[in-house]
C-alpha cells in the first residue's frame, strides 16, 4: 500500500475483487468469506464469470467488523452494533449499553483471569523445583473441587 496504513482512494461507483477489498479492509479474504457466510455482509454483486465484486460500502463494513473484533466484540454483538449503524434512526442508547455489557463481561473475565494468575503464582511458590517428586502444582490439578481449601 502507499504512504503509510491507507488505500488508495476509490471512484465513486468502483468494485473490488475479494482480495483488494480484503487488503482495503484488513480483513482477509478467508475471513471476508467468513463475515459473508454468517450474514454479516449482504450478499454482494458478482462479475459476468461469476466474481464477487465488493464496493466501498462493504469495505466500510469490514472495517467495522475488523474493528468490533479487534474491542472483543463477538460475532451475535457484532450482528447487533451493525444492525445499529445501519440503522440511522438508532438511539445511542441501545450502542451504549451493548458496549457497557461487553465492558463488563471483560471486566469479569480479567477477573478470573488475575484469581487464576495469584493462584499459579502461589502454586509455584510453594514447588520446590528440584528433584524431589512432590509437586504442589501437580497435586493441585489432580484434586477435585472440593479437594481444595
């Protein structure tokens, strides 16, 4: 691509085969593919021999997918943030609040992630890593839930 991250600008009107607007997008095109087979992309106009042929709209639509995915947004919020762009008589209320349940369900599991860390941490603390075979860790995963403290 020339100067820096940015396409070249595209006519009015203009088509892309799949792999020019994957690159336009940064989305590839196994995941164009992807985004098509779900629904998340209308179906696009084809060429005479039966090409797809992508145009700036659906570019612009990769790029919102690219970047939904890029926040951790999975595919069923993806499905509902575009319906909400799509749609201009939108309250941004509703884009407001899918965006506070997606913060909060990271939250939660950075959460579990930092008890699962602290619990590792103390795991091998506690492992003298040498010869001996007794291990802490190990006994620790072969325990069953109410094994454990």
């Amino acid at each position: 691509m020339p100067s820096g991250d940015r396409a070249p600008q595209a006519a009015e009107g203009q088509t892309f085969n799949i792999g020019d607007a994957a690159q336009r997008s940064g989305v590839s095109a196994k995941m164009v593919r992807h985004y098509e087979s779900l629904g998340l992309l209308p179906p696009v106009a084809r060429s005479e021999a039966g090409y797809r042929r992508y145009s700036m709209r659906e570019v612009h639509t990769l790029r919102f997918i690219r970047r939904a995915r890029e926040l951790g947004f999975g595919m069923a919020e993806i499905r509902v943030l575009l319906s909400l762009w799509q749609d201009r008589g939108r309250a941004s209320r509703e884009v407001k609040q899918v965006a506070q349940r997606h913060a909060a369900d990271l939250q939660r599991r950075i959460d579990e992630m930092q008890a699962m860390q602290r619990t590792l941490e103390a795991l091998a603390q506690h492992c003298h890593g040498d010869e001996r075979a007794d291990c802490p860790i190990l006994d620790d995963l072969q325990a069953g839930p109410r094994d454990r403290p």
